[in-house]
C-alpha cells in the first residue's frame, strides 16, 4: 500500500464527516500489519467530549474486526493545516502499536507529513505504568 493510497482512502471516507460544530471534515485510515485497512471519519456531538475522532472511528472499526497490530494512519483533512491526532487518538494509538507511522495531510493540496507516534506522544501511558 503506498502512502498516495493511503491518504486517498482517508480522503475518500473524510466526505463522509458530521462536522456541524467545527465545520471541519476529516478522515482517517489506518493500515493493518496485514494489509488491510479501516477508515474512519469524524462524528461530532454538540456535547463536545462526546464527539468521535476519525482516527478513533477508524481504529474502533479494525478493532471491532479483529485487528491488535498496526502499521500506518494516514490522517486528511480540509484546510491549509496539517491535522495532527489528538492526545486522546495518540494514547489510543499507542495501546496497540507506540511506534505506528503517523500521515498528516492537507485536503487542499495533498502534501503531507509523516511522524511516528513515539514523537508525538514521547511518555504514553502503559500497563502497570498508569
């Protein structure tokens, strides 16, 4: 799978979004150690912590089929920033894969940056550790 695909699929589920509050669409995809991959888009609630993350949805998706292991999230959305995971979406990132590969990209002009997760998140919270 390569990153343009990736990012494509991300883009694709990102239209997708329930975004009334931020008006702000976003998607994400999240690439399996097998291959496979789950997308997830953003739901919003207008009671604010009850709002699902795209990167949240699309783990939530490839956990509720089986999937432990994960290579890379690829994650899109509009505007001219590049939308980074959320310290919530980076802890839940890190109960399965601390190392995953991190895509952040722009809707609006396609370009994107790549982080892995131990950079975002350096002291995770882990078992035993809480």
């Amino acid at each position: 799978m390569t990153d343009k695909r990736l990012l494509e699929m991300a883009a694709e589920v990102m239209n997708n979004s329930y975004a009334p509050y931020s008006m702000t669409k976003i998607g994400a995809a999240v690439e399996c150690a097998d291959g496979t991959v789950y997308t997830g888009c953003v739901i919003e609630n207008i009671a604010i912590g009850s709002t699902i993350c795209a990167e949240a949805a699309a783990v939530a998706a490839a956990v509720s089929a089986g999937q432990r292991v994960f290579k890379r999230i690829a994650i899109i959305s509009e505007g001219t920033a590049y939308r980074l995971p959320c310290g919530h979406c980076r802890q839940i990132l890190s109960e399965f894969s601390p190392n995953i590969e991190v895509l952040c990209a722009r809707a609006s002009d396609g370009r994107f940056v790549s982080y892995n997760l131990s950079a975002l998140l350096p002291l995770p919270l882990v078992a035993g550790n809480e």
